[in-house]
C-alpha cells in the first residue's frame, strides 16, 4: 500500500461523501504519512521512514524510535521497521550478554 505508516500500518480508509441531498459518492481518507528522519540512539543513526502524526507522536511518548520499536508488535511494523528492529534487539541482547 503507497499511503501507509511504516510504524502502526495505518493506511488509506473510504467511505462516503453525503451531500445535502443524501446523495453518496466513495471518496478516500488519507493518513498524514509524511518521510522522515527519526534517530536511532542505539544504532548511532538517522533512519528514514514514512510515518503518520500519530505514530510521531507515540515514538515521542514512549521515548524514542529504540524504545517504541522494542515494544511494537511486528505485524504492524513495515518491512524496513522491521529490519531496524531486529538491528537494535540484536545489539540490546549483545549488551545486555557482555
């Protein structure tokens, strides 16, 4: 899907235009997805990403891209989110070993 979050999976909902008349015509509602740079503490990195406000907001929430990724479920994480993680568990156990 071209419009989605690669964070939460939000994507692109439809539903009707209602008009005075009560008329309906399908019309699409388009998440606020936009491609930014969010840092990864623990990778030393930007990585890119398209993300919604909300998903924005919720990294901030919860304290950084490392965090809300460890805590995120996989199957709403994107192919390339998914790699990010599996990139920062793969360090965290490291350290956590040592």
């Amino acid at each position: 899907m071209a419009r989605s979050c690669d964070l939460t999976g939000k994507g692109v909902m439809t539903g009707n235009n209602v008009s005075h008349a009560n008329n309906r015509s399908r019309r699409r509602f388009l998440p606020n997805v936009r491609r930014m740079k969010l840092n990864s503490d623990i990778l030393g990195r930007m990585i890119s990403l398209k993300v919604s406000a909300r998903a924005l907001r919720s990294v901030e929430h919860n304290g950084g891209l490392d965090q809300f990724l460890l805590k995120a479920k996989n199957e709403q994480l994107s192919d390339g989110a998914l790699k990010v993680k599996r990139a920062i568990k793969k360090i965290v156990e490291a350290r956590d070993a040592a």
